[in-house]
C-alpha cells in the first residue's frame, strides 16, 4: 500500500524587518532597506493518520525482521564453526559446542527472500557435513 498526500516542508518563514523609531534613545539599528527578504510562516507535514496507514507500516516492517533475523542464524552458524575449527586446532571438540550449533541448524525460518535462503542452506549444508565428520548426525 503506498501512502500519499505528504506535503514537503516549505522554508523557514518569519515577521519582516522591523523599522525603529527615533525613541530608541539613541541605539544602534542597522539599516535594512526595503530589499530584506520576506519569510512566511513555518507549514507543517501532513500526519499519518487512518488504519490502512497502521497497516501499511506494519507490512513493511516484517519483511527486513525475518531477513535480519536469518541474517543473525547465519552469523551465528558461522561462528559456530570458527568456533569447532578452533576446538579442532587445540586438540579437543567440546561437546557443548555441538550440541548448540546442531540445535541451531534444527531450527530453520524462511526469510521471505529467495536469496538469503540460498545462502543459508549453503550455510546449514557445511554445518551438517561437519557435525557428520564428528559423529553427530542433525536431523
């Protein structure tokens, strides 16, 4: 849904210039002259207002949620192998380790985007492979 009838902001707009008199005791006034441009009064944006406008807003919110949200598992995934090479140089998987990075591929969400799907089940994909190597065969 597309929201129309947002009005851009008009310039600053003031009160003009305006001229002393004599009875100002003999202070300093700098002349303008009548060139002084004019500035108007400030209009405000228009407010969202209606239920569709609700709506709309909260459609367009879900979809970078869950893309954010696969965003992180990827993330984590990842480091959840960096953190199995790392038990490996030193000699020693930790089996909590494993057990929360087989926890985490188990628990799969669409993004809603082709793209970073393909990309995540690359990502599960090698998880899988490595906690085959292991002995830990996720479902």
């Amino acid at each position: 849904m597309r929201i129309t009838g947002n009005k851009p902001l008009s310039g600053v707009q003031g009160r003009g210039a305006k001229k002393r008199t004599s009875s100002d005791n003999g202070a300093f006034t700098p002349e303008l002259g009548d060139d002084a441009p004019q500035t108007g009064a400030l209009s405000s944006g228009s407010t969202i207002q209606g239920m569709d406008a609700l709506l709309a807003l909260q459609e367009v919110g879900e979809k970078p949620d869950r893309k954010s949200r696969a965003t992180r598992r990827g993330h984590a995934l990842l480091d959840g192998l960096e953190l199995i090479k790392t038990d490996l140089l030193a000699g020693h998987v930790s089996e909590e380790h494993l057990e929360g990075l087989a926890k985490e591929v188990s628990e799969r969400e669409s993004s809603g985007d082709p793209e970073v799907d393909s990309v995540l089940d690359e990502i599960e994909l090698r998880v899988k492979v490595e906690l085959a190597k292991l002995g830990r065969f996720p479902d």
